[in-house]
C-alpha cells in the first residue's frame, strides 16, 4: 500500500478503535499513528495466522487494521501509570 493508503486505513481505524475502546482518545494524529501501528500489527497477524494480507483501502484491511489498533490499545492498557484515553 501506499503511504497515503496507509494514512486513511489508519485514520479510519483508529478513531474506530478509539470508539470501540472508549475513552478521550488521541486526537487526529493520535488516531492515525495508533491506526497505522494497528494496521501494521493487525497485517502482521493476519497474514501469518489467517493467510490474508492488507491490499490497500477495502472493508477488510479497515477491519484488519480495527483488531490490530484494538489489540495494540489493550496492550497500551497493560503499561502501569496514567493512561492518555482514561475517561
């Protein structure tokens, strides 16, 4: 994909994410580094686990990148301190 697929994925998957989560969230640029790191991860598992790769800006690269930003923000969860998305 290229770097602006990457940018739109992961502004729509972040601000998914943070929806699904909940909390203040992290702004436009926090959505999309989340939702890039997400998609990044998310493609990660997919392609080694289910066999489906992230091909650019469809439904399911969107939901690829969603688990991925979901699952990297559970894991943000887990570091001890104040977190930015606690309501």
């Amino acid at each position: 994909m290229c770097l602006l697929s990457w940018i739109v994925v992961g502004l729509l998957a972040g601000w998914l994410a943070g929806k699904l989560v909940g909390g203040r969230g992290f702004g436009c640029l926090g959505d999309i580094i989340v939702g890039v790191i997400g998609a990044l991860l998310g493609g990660w598992l997919s392609s080694r686990f289910l066999n489906i790769d992230v091909t650019g800006i469809n439904l399911v690269s969107i939901a690829i990148a969603v688990v991925g930003a979901v699952l990297f923000l559970g894991i943000l969860r887990l570091i001890p301190g104040r977190q930015p998305f606690e309501r």
